[in-house]
C-alpha cells in the first residue's frame, strides 16, 4: 500500500492519484483521491464571484505605480530598462488577484492584459516624450506639452517601438506575466496508462 502524501493515509492500490511536481525537477506526488478532490474543489473555488470593481482598481492602481517607477527610473538613469515592463505587468496582475478576493479566471486575465497594455503604452509615451523634450531643449526649443492629441501620442509610441524591436519582446513578456499570473490553476495529474 501506498500513502497519501498529504493526509498520510493509506491508500489502496489502483486508488492514487500521481501528481506532477512543481517544476520539473521536483518530484511527482502520490496523493489520495480524497485530497485530489479537495484540492480541485479548492482551485474550483478560486474562479467563483470575484470582485470585479475591486480587481479594476487594484489593477489600475497597480499600472499606475508601475508607470511612475518605470518613468522615474528612466528619468534617474536615462535608460530605458525593459525588464521593468515585465515587473509592470506581473504587478498588475498580482494588484487584480489580489483586488479580486484572491480569485482567478479568465475575466482577471482578461482585466489584467488590458490594463498592463494600457500601462505599458503611457509608460512608452511617457518615456519617449521626456526623451523629446531633452532633445528640444538642448537645441533650445521649449517642452512637449505633457498632453498631446491621442492619434500624435500614438504615433510617438509607434515610432519608437519601430526604432527598437526589442521593446515588443519585453512588452510580450509583460503580457504573457499579466495573463498567466491570474489563470485559473488546475490540479497537474499524471497520466497513469
């Protein structure tokens, strides 16, 4: 017989339920059909009546937070660091969880990609925009004005995404932290054939 190795627990043979490990040089588990269901019941759980308003505000304060720090940081440095953008959209995501009532689902995903694109825009527009106004007044021309129509801050943004490619690699990262952060979990089993 084997045992649980969460209850401990005595399990018959042809009962277990193997589980993959956390990565994937941890070891796979035996557990107990009676703590697969429970812990399938618990991440079950995790989807149900999230708190929508307060995952939205979580997440904009969150992208609010990530804009300041990445643009103070630029303004610091004078470099621009991508990884930031990656640390952007894992705090937003972290911000709708946590807003949520610790829930997860696709409707967080979903919350959680399109406010970190949002952040990851203004920031871009932000950064580029304090790059121009350096640039104009070391040849003497005054500031851009903080607020442009939205189709010529777009356009800054596009340029400059266009000028360096590398942005979209960190932008697609920050995405991806954002969208799987809040995914539903589900119990790994191992096929047993």
């Amino acid at each position: 017989m084997t045992t649980c190795q969460l209850c401990e627990a005595e399990i018959p043979e042809g009962h277990e339920v193997e589980i993959q490990g956390r990565s994937r040089r941890a070891p796979n588990s035996i557990i107990c059909s009676n703590c697969a269901s429970d812990i399938e019941q618990t991440m079950q759980a995790e989807t149900e009546n999230p708190n929508l308003i307060f995952a939205v505000l979580a997440g904009l304060a969150a992208a609010v937070v990530g804009v300041l720090v990445w643009y103070g940081v630029v303004v610091i440095t004078n470099y621009q660091l991508g990884f930031i953008a990656v640390g952007v959209g894992w705090l937003v995501a972290m911000a709708v969880v946590f807003g949520s009532g610790r829930k997860r689902g696709l409707s967080l995903q979903a919350i959680s990609v399109t406010i970190t694109l949002v952040a990851l825009v203004i920031s871009e527009y932000l950064i580029v925009r304090y790059s121009l106004s350096e640039y104009l007044a070391e040849q003497g021309f005054s500031e851009v004005a903080l607020f442009l129509p939205l189709g010529a801050m777009l356009d800054l943004v596009v340029a400059s995404i266009r000028a360096n490619l590398f942005t979209l690699i960190f932008w697609a990262i920050a995405l991806w932290a954002a969208f799987s952060t809040p995914a539903r979990r589900r119990l790994r089993r191992v096929d047993q054939a």
